[in-house]
C-alpha cells in the first residue's frame, strides 16, 4: 500500500468554542503526521504557522499573530475557545 497522502483542508476551520477540540485533536494529529509537532512541542516553521493559520476562520486570528511562535498562536487559541482550559 503506498504512502496516503493527507489534505490539511479537511480539517474544519475553528470558528470558535463549539469546534475548538475537533479542530485542536485533527490539527495535531496532522502535524505529528507530518513531524511539525513532537513530544508536545510545536515546530516553529513559517509551514506549520501557515497550517495553523490557515485552519483558523479568518476573523478570529489576532493581528499579533504575525510576530509570534507558532506553539504561542496555538496556547492562545486554546486559552481563547477551550472550555476546559
């Protein structure tokens, strides 16, 4: 069987608290498939950042964004629409 390849544009866009864990557990599992997160670090590439991003509706992304770590746009998400957190 060859090699799978997966669609980040599968993975609904987070628009907020309602969402948030469907997109966080997809997200990352599709970063650890693609070794863009591991042993629960984010790698901080202009690629992952993009992923995030890009999976982001466009209303909610902080305009800070643009200087910040990836790992910091990701807790701040999840500071912002988990209700667990």
């Amino acid at each position: 069987m060859g090699h799978i390849e997966l669609d980040y544009r599968a993975i609904p866009k987070l628009h907020g608290c309602k969402n948030y864990w469907q997109w966080r557990i997809l997200m990352r599992t599709y970063l650890e498939t693609n070794d863009l997160w591991k042993h629960n670090d984010l790698k901080d590439t202009a690629i992952t950042k993009f992923l995030i991003l890009a999976s982001v509706e466009a209303d909610l992304i902080e305009p800070a964004y643009d200087n910040q770590s990836c790992k910091y746009i990701f807790d701040d998400l999840e500071s912002r629409f988990s209700a667990y957190t």
